[in-house]
C-alpha cells in the first residue's frame, strides 16, 4: 500500500515522459506470449490424438 501512495503522492508528476515500460514488461510478454505457443502446440497435439478412432472402433460410425 506504501507504493500506491508514494506514486499518488510523489513530488514529480507523472507523464508519458518519465513513465516508460521497462524491460521487466517486455519480458513478461515474452514468457506469456511462449506459454501460448506452448499450450497451443498441446492443444494441436491433443486434438489429432482424439479425432484417431479407439483401438477396436471402426473409424466411419462415428457420430458428432
């Protein structure tokens, strides 16, 4: 809470000039941005796994 008020009540108003994101942005968006290629690539992986028939099944019965 102390760093709420100290930006709220500091003695330099804050502008788009002395307000820049930083690296510690930049590198979350790059870890989010690799755990979404991650799950995506999952995801694909998943999917074909299930659209394959069960061992036994046939294959062309399948209903939706």
């Amino acid at each position: 809470m102390d760093v709420i008020t100290a930006f709220v009540t500091a003695d330099v108003p804050l502008t788009p000039d002395n307000v820049k994101p930083g690296w510690l942005a930049l590198g979350i968006v790059a870890l989010l941005c690799l755990a979404t290629f991650f799950l995506a690539r999952s995801f694909m992986k998943h999917a074909r796994r299930a659209s394959e028939p069960w061992p036994g099944e046939d294959g062309d019965d399948r209903t939706p």
